[in-house]
C-alpha cells in the first residue's frame, strides 16, 4: 500500500483541501481491502485510493461531506454480511464489517511529515492512532518499539516498513522500462553504470538516483539491506564478475543477474573458485518464465520475482493456493 499512501500524501501536501482521508482500521469476515487502505476525499469526490469494491464509495462520500461540516473525524462501521450488501451495493459478496476512521484535513498533519521522513531515510515507523471518543485521530510514535507497548486502551497500530529499493547495474536501454516501472510500484530506484554517457539523469527521469562509476567504487557505498533489490543488467562480463564479489557478502534481498544460464554458470564456478558461493538470493537467469522477449516484458518479470521474493512468496498462480485473497 506504499504507492497508494505516497500518492495520497503528494496530493494532500500539494493542496488546496480541505480533503477527508478515509482509513480502514479493522475488518471482520471477508473484506475488498487490508486493514490500513485509505481512501482521499475531496469536495468533488473521490481522489485516490478504494476501501472496497466500490459498493460504499458513494455512502462515503456523503459521510465526507458531514465531517467536513462538522470539522472533527468520526468513526463508523459497515455491516455487509449476508443480505446487507445488496443494501450497499451490487452484491459483491464481501460478506464482512468494516471499521473507518474519516478525519477531516486541512493543511498537512504531522504524521504525514514522519511517514515522509521515515520513507527519505527508510526506516520503518510505528503510529498508534488513538480511537477514543475525547482524542479520536490522533496520532503518537509509541516510546516503547514493542508490540505489547503501553498506550490508551482503544487504539490502532500501524507499521509503515521501508520502502523496497532496487539498484540496477547498467544504463542501457533495456533498464528504463525497469525503472519507470518500479516507480510505478513506489519503490525507491538507483541506477549505476560505468560508463558517464549512459548514467546521465536525463534519460533516466524517474530515478532517484543516477550515478556513474566503476562497481567496486559505487557497489560499496550503497545502503543495501533485506528490502532492497539488485539486479545486473551491465551486458558486461568484467563488470558483472566485478560487482558480484561485491554483492554476494552484502545484505541484499535479492541479487538478479541478466544473462544465459551458461554465462551465469561461468560467472558462478568463477566466483566460487574464488571461495565465494551464491545462495537463493541470487536469481540466473534473473525474472520469471512470463514468455516475455521485449524489455517491457522482461522489466514485469523481473520485476515480478522481485516482489515475490522480498514478500516471501512462490509467485504461484493464486487459484493453486489455499491462501486468502485480499486486495493490497
């Protein structure tokens, strides 16, 4: 729900509200979305974000329009179990009770700013958003990080993880559709490439970074952790044998090299005679069997196994697992 908040953030701070932020703080039974979903409401309507299949959109809008009258947030509850989601809509089935927080908006909380600061520096933060009839929509960052934390007794905590990054080694053409559509994800993407014509941000515009350089000067400066991502796109022997002697030690979540299996497997019996050994992080040929051949296929696959990789899936068609399926 990164993307989803960062667009609902930009917007707010761009202004003018006043603008209503509908949050989804519990559910019971099935529901559309996850706890933690957020719908931003202007006076026109609906601006960004959904908390359902569209069967209560147009009641919250109604109910937008009262707290921005009255100036203060309020709590409500939709029942649509069983015969009261033909009340609500189209019958969607959703079978489940949704409890909203809708708070009114009318400059930029300061909540906002420490999402916004916790995201710049990807660190994760905790809010606790006091329910209480006297303090509703308040929000605190807990003194204690621990999950049993003391705080007022009706109270929702929310954990806003870091964002994924992705580093991507090499600036041919074949890594703009990459990044432009990381960026569509909400991640956080940096670009490194040893040659200076190619690493220009120019041609690379939605990058939050564009450096040039060799590997081993770049590769050890980078804030690489288990939410980030680096994948090889260098086309470049030397330079890929170089970075992953690098990247094999580093804490990377994933490490994804482009190439042939049989390159790849030279490239690994090169380092492990060196005593270095990959391990699951490392995807070779990297991205998944989508049948894609053109760079904007590839970038989806890649980036597909990517996000199954740091959520921990298999990337297995849903209609195999005995999972539930909730939107993001």
């Amino acid at each position: 729900m990164t993307k989803e908040l960062q667009d609902i953030l930009g917007i707010v701070r761009r202004g003018p509200g006043p603008f209503v932020l509908a949050t989804l703080l519990a559910t019971e039974g099935s529901s559309y979305r996850r706890p933690g979903a957020r719908l931003l409401l202007g006076r026109e309507g609906l601006l960004r974000g959904s908390l359902s299949g569209g069967c209560l959109e147009g009641d919250l809008q109604a109910r937008a329009r009262e707290v921005l009258a009255e100036g203060r947030p309020r709590r409500i509850r939709y029942d649509l179990r069983g015969e009261m989601d033909l009340v609500w809509g189209s019958g969607s089935g959703c079978e489940g009770v949704l409890d909203l927080l809708l708070e009114p908006l009318t400059g930029f909380p300061e909540w906002m700013q420490w999402v916004e600061q916790a995201w710049a520096s990807r660190t994760p933060l905790r809010l606790r958003t006091d329910l209480s009839p006297e303090n509703l929509g308040r929000r605190s960052i807990p003194r204690y990080p621990g999950p049993e934390a003391p705080g007022p007794p009706e109270a929702c905590v929310e954990d806003f993880p870091a964002p994924l990054a992705l580093w991507i080694v090499g600036a041919g053409d074949d890594s703009r559709p990459l990044v432009r559509m990381a960026k569509e994800l909400g991640w956080i993407v940096g670009l490194l490439d040893h040659r200076p014509a190619f690493a220009r941000p120019e041609r690379f515009p939605e990058a939050d970074a564009v450096r040039s350089g060799h590997p081993a000067a770049l590769l050890p400066s980078l804030p690489l952790d288990a939410r980030c991502a680096v994948v090889l796109m260098t086309h470049h022997y030397a330079k890929d044998l170089e970075a992953l002697r690098l990247l094999l030690p580093s804490p990377a979540g994933y490490l994804g090299l482009m190439g042939s299996r049989r390159r790849s497997a030279k490239l690994l019996a090169e380092l492990a005679a060196e005593g270095l050994r990959a391990d699951s992080r490392l995807h070779a040929p990297v991205g998944l069997d989508l049948g894609a051949t053109d760079p904007e296929g590839i970038a989806l696959a890649i980036l597909a196994e990517i996000q199954a990789t740091l959520a921990g899936r298999r990337a297995a068609p849903l209609r195999e697992l005995d999972l539930p399926v909730l939107a993001p």
